[in-house]
C-alpha cells in the first residue's frame, strides 16, 4: 500500500512540474504572436526569453529637439494616403523622425512610451554587422574573404565549409534554409523550437545544414546566416556579444537607457533577432551610419565598412535584381537598400519594425510596430514610401 502511495504522490508531482512548466515556460513562448499578446510581448521580451543587459552609457548623448505637428500625405499604388492612416492600419507602437540631428516627430501609440524597450526582430541583424565591421578593423578577423570554416572548423561538415564571410554577410551563402514563417515546419520555426521548447545550445543546433548551391551567386534571406556570424564575433573576440557591443557600440554613441539582447538557455545571443531598446538608441544607431560611422566626437564604425555595407557591389543584389518575394529590393551587408534608392537603405524587422537612413536628406526615421503580418508585405514597401515622403517634406 505504501508503494502504491508512493507511486501516486510522484505521478502527482510530475503532473504539477509539468503544468507549472507549461504555464510558465513553454506557453508564453508558443502564443507570444497571438493577435492579443503581441503588442505587450514586444516590449517585454524579457519576461518571455533569457537575456543579458547592455549597460547604457556613464554620459549618455540626449537629443536636441525641434518638434513639428506631422501628417504627411503621399502618393501610394494610385491613392493619397496620409501618415496617420498609415500608422494605425499597420499597427504601428512608435515612430521617430530625425533631421539634421533634431528629434523632429516623436509619437508612441498602444500603451507604449518613449521610455520602453522595442524589440527589434532582424533590425537586430544590422547591429551585428556593425560588430563584424569592427571587429575586422580590429583585427580579429583577417578578411571579409577568409571562409568561415577558418575561424569555425565545426563547419566544415555542414553546407558553410569554405564559404566566404562576404557571402554570409549579403545573404548569398547558398545554405538550405527556409525562412517560412508561416509554416510550423519551416527550418526557421524548428530552430527556435530547438532553442526555446527543446532548450538545445545554439552551437549545436547550427551544426547540420547542408548547401543548396554554390555561395555568392544568389540571394536568399537566411536568419542562420546572422547566427553564424554571431557565433563568429563570439569566437574571434573571445567575448559574448553583449559585451563586445557594450564597449565598441553602446557606450561610445551616448546609449541613454539599458537595453538587453535575448539568449537561449545558456546565455549564449540569439543573434537574428535579439535586440531590445528604446526608439531614441535605434535613431542613435541609425545616426552612426548617417553619419559614416562617426558619432558622438569618435568614429566608432569604420567609414569604409559603412559606406560597403550599404552599396551592393555584386549584380545578384542590386535593386531590381532581387526575387519578387523580397519586393527586388537590393541588399548589401545586412542592410536593404528600396528599389528608386537615391542612398537611402534600411534595416526591417518583422511585425513593422524599422530604422531608415536617408543620407542626402540628413534623414533618420525608427518605427515599430505589431502588424499582422509576419514576412514582408506591401506595408514595408508604404513604410519606404511614407519614409521617403517625410523627408521630402521637411526638406
């Protein structure tokens, strides 16, 4: 009788850890899109997944401020919309305008402030490439060219074996991966199940992809490829990547509030997609890049690697010469550069996430936002337009 009471209070047991382990772990993670919880996940991203802070800076660099009423009307398939239209269809959370370095417009909308920290989803890849600019300027990395199985010889099974870093920065690194969202089974949806549902290390789970084709010869957008690239900063620097952008990004261009960077299991950053921060420390980023990698009295990025990062410099990834799906839009190292481009580029985020750099007109526009749709969609193509239709006017 006892060992039938024993067996009872342990199946018991296992049912409460396991429900308790569903209520808190695994059930935020799998309905965090849901239409009802997304607006509030995505800034407390915290309070979903692991993540390291990113200290803000001793002397923090505020902005000057010349505000102005905005609702810009422009010209889109046909019609004349307006900003606010726009904004509200789109699900939009906050937007920022900058002009010669001034806050122009600053509006946050859905319960958001200017004091919360937005997530970013694969903004967060333009970031990640800064770190690989820098960290080749510092020497951790010999060349663009070198392969990545140099530096990672765990590759070498996989479809990465001999590929250049070049190819894996412009997304060109012919690796079988499907960023499907919309498909549980796709390889981006399983990878994140690895992460987060079957709590395996990222340095494992990036081990077994094959190659489709040759690199260098065809664009395909692969969230893998930040990852690795990740993965590289980490093992060339001999430091996470919190760290390494703490003391090369955050803190030399003036970051006024804490941000924080999501991490598996093990601490280790989810690269593709982890950045956390305030609107006002996005336009500060997009304002290094403005600013040719020069900011707040120092050059913090090199001024070649700004200016090769968002010039594509192979025909494949030229506007126009991109798949329809990606809207032929042109891509260099991580960041997208709209077709009609007269300079002007850009990091995109799923849901409506945004920085926006337009060097001829002294431009730098951050949104975000909880839109219904996951992958691109004709409101990303609006967004350049509305964009593009700010500076105008304030020009």
């Amino acid at each position: 009788m006892l060992i039938v009471n024993f067996i009872l209070i342990v199946i018991v047991l296992l049912i409460a850890i396991g429900l308790i382990f569903w209520r808190f772990y695994l059930e935020p993670k799998i309905t965090m899109f849901d239409d009802e919880k997304r607006v509030k996940n995505f800034h407390s991203m915290d309070q979903v997944f692991p993540s390291k802070i990113i200290r803000c800076a001793t002397q923090a660099y505020i902005f000057q401020e010349d505000l102005c009423d905005l609702n810009t009307s422009y010209q889109f398939q046909g019609e004349t919309r307006t900003m606010v239209d726009f904004l509200q269809r789109t699900g939009n959370t906050g937007i920022l305008i900058l002009r010669d370095d001034l806050i122009i417009y600053e509006k946050y909308s859905q319960g958001y402030t200017k004091f919360d920290k937005k997530t970013s989803w694969s903004v967060a890849k333009g970031f990640i490439s800064a770190l690989v600019g820098i960290a080749i300027n510092e020497g951790y990395i010999q060349n663009i060219n070198d392969p990545i199985t140099q530096y990672m010889p765990e590759l070498k099974e996989s479809g990465y074996n001999n590929v250049p870093i070049k190819h894996i920065l412009q997304m060109s690194s012919g690796i079988k991966f499907s960023e499907a969202y919309e498909d549980k089974n796709s390889d981006i949806n399983q990878l994140l199940y690895k992460l987060f549902l079957y709590m395996r290390p990222i340095e494992k789970v990036i081990l077994n992809y094959p190659s489709q084709f040759p690199s260098g010869n065809y664009f395909e957008y692969v969230s893998l490829n930040t990852q690795i690239l990740g993965l590289l900063l980490r093992r060339v620097t001999r430091q996470d990547i919190v760290s390494y952008l703490e003391k090369k990004l955050w803190q030399p261009m003036g970051a006024e509030s804490d941000a924080y960077w999501l991490t598996d299991n093990y601490g280790t950053e989810v690269t593709f997609c982890g950045m956390n921060c305030t609107l006002r420390d996005y336009a500060k980023f997009g304002l290094v890049y403005l600013h040719n990698g020069y900011f707040n009295g120092q050059q913090i990025i090199p001024k070649s690697w700004v200016k090769e990062s968002t010039i594509p410099d192979s025909y494949h990834l030229k506007p126009g010469a991109t798949d329809e799906m990606y809207f032929k839009w042109g891509y260099q190292y991580h960041w997208w550069i709209p077709e009609g481009s007269k300079g002007d580029y850009c990091a995109n985020g799923a849901w409506g996430q945004y920085i926006y750099i337009n060097p001829e007109k002294n431009f730098v526009g951050v949104k975000t936002g909880s839109s219904n749709t996951i992958l691109r969609s004709i409101d990303d193509v609006e967004t350049i337009a509305l964009f593009r239709a700010i500076a105008d006017e304030l020009d």
